[in-house]
C-alpha cells in the first residue's frame, strides 16, 4: 500500500526583490497511514513552509509530494485545492478564522472553499447538520452562533479544528495547534485533537515546540537546516531525545 503522504527532494525558496532565500534543501519524509508524527526544529527553519506544501497550499520549488502514490504537490491551483478539500485538514496557531463569520458558518464554509459555485448553492441543509453535529464534538453547541471576535482562544481553536474535520480528512496537518494557549486549555485542545484522530484513524503531522505533546506521537521528525536530520520512534512512551 502506498504511504499516506510521501515527499521525494522537496526544495522551497523563497524570492525577496532579487534574493533567493533558499528554507527547503531535500525533505525526504514518509508519513504512514494512522501514524502520528511530531515536527519540530528551530523557528525559522522551515516548519510552516513544508506543512503548507504538505497541504498543497503552496507547490514546492522542486521535488514531489505524494499523496497515496498520487504525484499532487505541483497540479494546478483548482486541482491541489480539490484533492485538499477532498483529503487534508489544517489546524493553525492563530487559527485563522473568518471574522465576519459565525463558528457554525466558519465550520460550514471550510468543506466548501475551492468548490464550483453551483454544488457551493445546491447542498445545504445536510451540511448545516454536519457542521452543528462536528460543533457540538468539540464542545461549542452552546457558541454556534458566536463571531471570533466572541470567543476565547481555546474555543477558537475548537472551531477550527472542527473546521479541519469536516470533510473526515485522512490527513490532519496541524501547526503549533497550542502555541497560542494556556497550559490547561492547550492539554484539552490536544484531548480533542488525539480523540479525533483516534476516531477518524487519520495520520496526523503535529508541528511542536513542547517535548512532552512530541512524545504523544509514535514517532518525532525533526528539521535542521532545510532538511530532515532525524527520525526518532517512540516506544510505549519511552523517554524521548531532546526536542
Ligand atoms: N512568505 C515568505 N516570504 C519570504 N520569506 C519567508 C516567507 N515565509 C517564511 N519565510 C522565511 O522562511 C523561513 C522559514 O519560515 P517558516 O517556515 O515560517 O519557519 P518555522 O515555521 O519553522 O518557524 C524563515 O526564515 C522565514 O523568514
Ligand atoms: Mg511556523
């Protein structure tokens, strides 16, 4: 069976003015289905940059990001944000929620972004269902109708993350889901997250600076100068190497 998510010599730059500012250098990484998997490094050194072209959000430089042994991470625009749609949940540190928007319409909305404006009309009542259904999964049936401007932040994040589920994404790719949160509201947000991702059987790629949310994976990848200098596997909670 192919790996849920492979990428093979992915290179990224970015272009300031005239300068080159090369982050990616050869990330070679497997992502098994099911696993759970930690990424942590230095800020700076390029964590974000490779979970958005693990999102496909963004196409590499170069190199090839696989999904189930599909070549996606360098299609079009419309068709990397289909097979998304389709296939990948992100959970951000600052969440990323539209304003304007209530936590029920946040919900609803992020199965629908990238979709032809004709299915966009046609569904409705169903998915208002399923967006009521993932809000109260995540403890919010009594805030469907707030705006983030309303909200704390571990209840944004709960919207969010009951964003990152709608579609039962086989892959969750989340980006410091806790940085942002206090000690106790950030461990409830990570009950959630491990809940869901043991209910759906999703590999989840959690990006970290916390040693001990890294031991909560079975395994820890960790990112050194644009590439990946480890892999370390965890054992029944075995003692990890420094993160
Ligand atoms: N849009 C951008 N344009 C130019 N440089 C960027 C951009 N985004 C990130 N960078 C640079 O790329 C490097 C890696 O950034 P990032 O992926 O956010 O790192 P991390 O998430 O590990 O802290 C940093 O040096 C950052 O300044
Ligand atoms: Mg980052």
């Amino acid at each position: 069976m192919p790996a849920m998510l492979e990428t093979r010599d992915v290179y990224h730059s970015y272009t300031l003015g005239a300068l080159q500012v090369p982050v990616l250098k050869g990330v070679n990484l497997t992502l098994n289905e099911g696993e759970t998997v930690s990424l942590v490094g230095k800020s700076g050194v390029g964590k974000t940059t490779l979970l958005q072209i693990l999102g496909l959000l963004e196409p590499p430089t170069s190199g090839s990001v696989f999904l189930r042994g599909a070549d996606v991470g360098r299609g079009s625009r419309s068709a990397r944000s289909e097979i998304r749609r389709k296939n990948i949940g992100f959970v951000f540190q600052f969440y990323h929620l539209i304003r304007e928007l209530t936590a029920l319409e946040n919900v609803l909305l992020a199965g629908r972004i990238g979709e032809p404006l004709g299915d966009f009309l046609r569904k409705g009542a169903a998915e208002r269902d399923r967006a009521r259904e993932l809000l109260k999964r995540v403890g919010l049936e009594h805030r469907m109708k707030h705006r983030p401007g309303e909200l704390s932040g571990g209840e944004l994040q709960r919207v969010a993350i009951a964003r990152a589920i709608f579609s039962q994404p086989a892959l969750l790719l989340c980006d410091e889901p806790t940085g942002n949160l206090d000690a106790e509201t950030g461990a409830s947000i990570l009950e959630l997250l491990f809940g869901i991702q043991s209910e759906l059987r999703s590999t989840l790629l959690l990006v970290t600076h916390d040693p001990e949310l890294a031991r909560r994976c079975s395994r820890m990848v960790r990112l050194v100068d644009g590439r990946v200098a480890c892999a370390e596997e965890y054992r029944n909670g075995a003692a990890a190497a420094r993160v």
